[in-house]
C-alpha cells in the first residue's frame, strides 16, 4: 500500500511504535502456521472518562495514514532480529519483510461520533499476525485523541457556544506527538483553535496567537524605533509618528483615569507602539505585565486611540493573572466610559482575552452571565486531562476463521463480546439516542416503527424499545487495504461532533453525576455469550 502525499505522511507512526510482546506473538503464530488465518479484533473503551456519560470518537484519519503507510524497513526488521532470540529462522525476518495491509479491512465510528462503552470505535479483520501486529499503535492513535476530544467537548459545554476557546498547551504536552495530537482533537472536539503553529501546517487548524511577557519586559522605553511613522488605514494622508501620538493620547487617558502621566510603565508603552507599528491591524495588549490597572490599560488605550485616529481598530487585550472575572468586569466598565468620553464606540465592545491554568470550574466562572470575558485560553488543563489522564481503550480478539472468540475471565467487566458485530443507534421521534445496539452481523438489523428486546449490559433482564429513527454506527473505511470513501476533513469532524452532542439528552450530557446511556445486546449475541461463559460451542 502506497502511503498517502500529504504533508502529513511524515507524521504517520512507524510499525516499531508497539510493545515487544506483538513481536513475539508474531513469531509464535508464525512457528504455529497460522500467520494468514482471518482473524477480527474490536477497539473500544470499558467506561466514559471524566465521570461522564459519553465520549468522542476520534483518531480514524491517524489510523488510516498509519495503515497505508505499513511497511517494516529494513533497519526495523534488523532491529526485531536483534531481540528476538538467535535462533529464530530467516524466513521469518523475510516474511516480516512482505508484509503490509493490502488485507486488512477497517470499519469504524466516523471521527466526531458520539461513543459510549463496548461499541467498537474501529473493528479490524485481516490475517492474524498482521492485525496482532496493529494493536498497540492503534491503541495509540485512538485512545489518546479521543480522551482529548472528549475533554474539550466537556470544556465547550461548560464554556457555552459563544465563548471562544483556544489550547495553548504545547508547552505543558506530553512531547511533541502529544502536542500534536491535543492540538488537533481539542479544536476536533469544540475548541476554535491553538496556538500551535505545526497543527495548523499539517491539519488545519486555525493558529492564533500575540505576543508574550517577554517582549515587553524587553524594552525599556529608551528605544527608539526606526520607523515610527505609520500611514492611515485607508492609505490616504500623511504618515503619523505613531509614538508621538500615543504620547498625546496617554495625557489625555490618565487624565480620566485619574492617573500620572508618569506611572504608565514607558517600557511597556513602548512595547505596544512596536507591536502596534509591525501589526496595526490586529493590535492586542498583554495588561499584567506590571499593574493592570495603572499601567498595562492606560498604555493600551493611548495606543489603541492612537491607531484609531488612523483608522485601525485594537482587537483585544489579554489578562493572564490575578482574579480573571472581576478584572475583565473592571476592564469593560473602563472601555465603555473611555468610548464615550472619546467618542469611539468601537472601544467598548473590544475583545477580552484571558489565560492562566484555567480548569472546569474556573471557566464555569469565566462563562457565566455577565463575565465580560470573550476568549479563553486554556492549556494545561485540556492537553494533559488532569481530571483522568488515560481513555482506557483495549483491543480484544472476537473471531478466528469466521469463529467467534471471547475472554472470560474471573472479572466481569472485562469479559469480552465475542463474534463480528453489528452496531446501531436507536433514535428517539426528537432524533435523541436511546441507546446503542450491538448484534452478531449475520442478524436482520433494527427496523424502525418496530419493536426490538434487547438485553442492556449489566441488567439481569431484558427490555422492549420501539426506535423513531435506526442509525448504523459502523461505516467501512478500508476494504483490502483500498480507502472506501473519502475521510472528512477535520472541520467536517469538527462539525458533526458538535451536531452528535446537540442530540444526546441533557440528561446523558451532564458533566456530573449524568445519567449512564445504555448499551445493549440483541437476544442473539446474548445467547451467544451465555453459551461460551457456559462453555458451550460456538
């Protein structure tokens, strides 16, 4: 299989990103005759993380790139031969060598899909020792970007639609795939960008970002600029020594603000005249450098009038300390009597921007009625998941040579189902999800209008449900190595997650103590399961 041109091809996970032990049961398979046999494993999740009730799917796009990019090199089957014990035979370093996944098929939730417990997010069949060989990068790939998208759908909720969020956490990421990776699902999941430049190249993204502490505690206000002078917006008239005119406006601004000319910081004032100068269009002032109140505001207003009698309008201003709340509310309280003083309505509607290890209940603050706050920047707290740092998933074999697999086990919860699987949401007549449906594939699928029993994991008993709507969940993306259909762009992904979770009920969609949504079996699969626990045949 040829890998796919794209700028991100760099960036698929190699065949060695995988634990030592799938080498091994490689080698066994291999010894035992049964490399080629079709085998089919499930990839899912045991419980929602966070506490929740629901979880994003997401990941496919990475999973697929790595598939069609599946090739052992060389150097990494020399390196296999340098672990594996001495004596094994060459020709099994040679048909490490052939191997790729022309065979494997791939069915999976669309990146975005809402998920619940038990229903495979991705389902893949092909021969045993290929597919044993695609677990643990698999896992990888799926586990951590959907615990990431899942986060940041939880942090948008919270926030509400109109807050705009953005991640600000490469530097707080596990490393750089890390970062990539939370870069990417966080804005998948509901943030509106990242400050991470290389998400943007590779995936789209939208990048957003200003300026840092550094460059203002840079100058000293002695610096002189070598051009000062700045043409009007509209480029007509005369070019204006910009910070002349900040000078001007500040005695004016102090004077209001009851201040001293002297006690806005000149350093700081002579940051924003720089930053204004190189970028007069999208002029934003980092405020707590100093004093917020006696120096970063003042200054920011003498150098957002400035630009606005030129006909720029300043976009923001940023806070990223202190009581974020109360000052964005102090903030606008000035903005508003400045505007009228001054005659530009413009200034009161100006963005505010905060930051600093924001969490879910800072930002439940920040978005309440009345905040003044219009941007959120958060980091730490969406890329590294403080709340539960890992998914979970797992990936269980469920068929060998069309026969269906299952482990028992002396824990329940981690019994496995056994057979291919069919999965499908039943629909309220609003389009809300019921619960999912999980059947052996040989089985007529659900039918809407009709009545259907089903046995919900963990109930003792089974129950009837007559579905509005029936939505297969499980769409086949790779047929034999061949991508059946196009992958949504990540906006695509973006947009359906947003759609999948304005259907679940409020109920399922609380961040705490939510109801639990329901997973099911069909009478068939349930018989199944108790004939194997039984240790019946198959």
């Amino acid at each position: 299989m040829a890998a796919e041109q794209d700028p991100e091809a760099l960036a698929a996970a190699r065949p060695l990103l995988t634990d030592l032990y799938q080498a091994t049961m490689a080698l066994g398979y291999w010894r035992a005759g049964r490399a080629r046999e079709q085998a089919e494993f499930e990839l899912f999740f045991r419980g929602c993380p966070f506490g929740g009730a629901f979880a994003l799917a997401a990941g496919l796009r990475d999973c697929v790139r790595f598939l069609r990019a599946f090739r052992l090199r060389d150097a990494d089957v020399q390196f296999l031969a340098s672990v594996l014990p001495p004596d094994t035979e060459p020709a099994f370093f040679e048909h490490l060598r052939g191997l790729d996944c022309s065979d494997v098929t791939v069915r999976a939730l669309p990146e975005g899909s809402l998920a619940f417990p038990g229903v495979p997010l991705l389902q893949v069949c092909g021969p045993l020792l290929v597919v044993q060989l695609l677990e643990t990068p698999l896992l990888c790939l799926v586990s951590y970007a959907s615990l990431i998208a899942t986060n940041a759908a939880r942090l948008r909720l919270i926030a509400g639609p109109k807050k705009r969020l953005l991640e600000m956490g490469l530097r707080r990421a596990q490393g750089p795939d890390g970062g990539l990776t939370a870069s990417t699902y966080s804005y998948l999941g509901g943030f509106d960008g990242s400050s991470n430049v290389l998400a943007g190249q590779l995936r789209g993204v939208p990048v957003a970002g200003t300026l840092a502490h550094s460059f203002i505690t840079s100058f000293l206000g002695t610096e002189v600029p070598p051009n000062p002078m700045l043409a009007p917006a509209a480029s007509q008239g005369p070019r204006v020594d910009l910070a002349a005119c900040v000078e001007a406006w500040l005695d004016r601004v102090c004077a209001h603000l009851g201040l001293g000319v002297q006690e806005p910081h000149r350093g700081e004032r002579a940051a924003f005249v720089a930053y204004a100068l190189a970028f007069p269009r999208a002029f934003q002032g980092l405020l707590d450098t100093y004093s917020v109140q006696r120096s970063g505001l003042p200054n920011f207003l003498a150098v957002a009038l400035a630009l606005g009698e030129l006909g720029y309008r300043a976009v923001g201003v940023r806070l990223d300390s202190g009581d974020l709340l109360q000052q964005a509310q102090e903030i606008r309280k000035i903005f508003r009597t400045i505007s009228a003083q001054f005659q530009v309505p413009w200034l009161e509607s100006v963005s505010i921007t905060v930051s600093n290890n924001i969490n879910e209940e800072e930002l439940a603050r920040l978005a309440q009625e009345g905040s003044e706050v219009n941007v959120i920047g958060i980091g730490t707290n969406v890329v590294t998941c403080p709340r539960q740092p890992s998914l979970g998933c797992v990936y269980k074999l469920v068929s060998v040579g069309g026969q269906p697999r299952m482990k028992l086990t002396e824990d329940p919860e981690k019994q496995t189902l056994p057979g291919s699987k069919a999965a499908f949401r039943l629909l309220g007549a609003d389009g809300s999800p019921l619960l999912d449906v999980l059947q052996l594939v040989d089985e007529p699928p659900p039918q809407a209008g009709q009545e259907l029993r089903v046995w919900p994991r963990g109930a003792q008993e089974a129950c009837t449900v007559r579905p509005a709507h029936v939505e297969p969940l499980l769409r086949l993306w790779v047929r034999r190595g061949q991508l059946c259909e196009p992958l949504p762009s990540l906006a695509e992904s973006r947009d359906f997650a947003q759609l999948s979770l304005s259907r679940l009920s409020p109920e399922h969609k609380r961040l705490e103590q939510p109801a639990p949504y329901r997973v099911a079996l069909s009478d068939k699969l349930r018989a199944l399961v108790d004939r194997l626990c039984a240790g019946g045949p198959s």
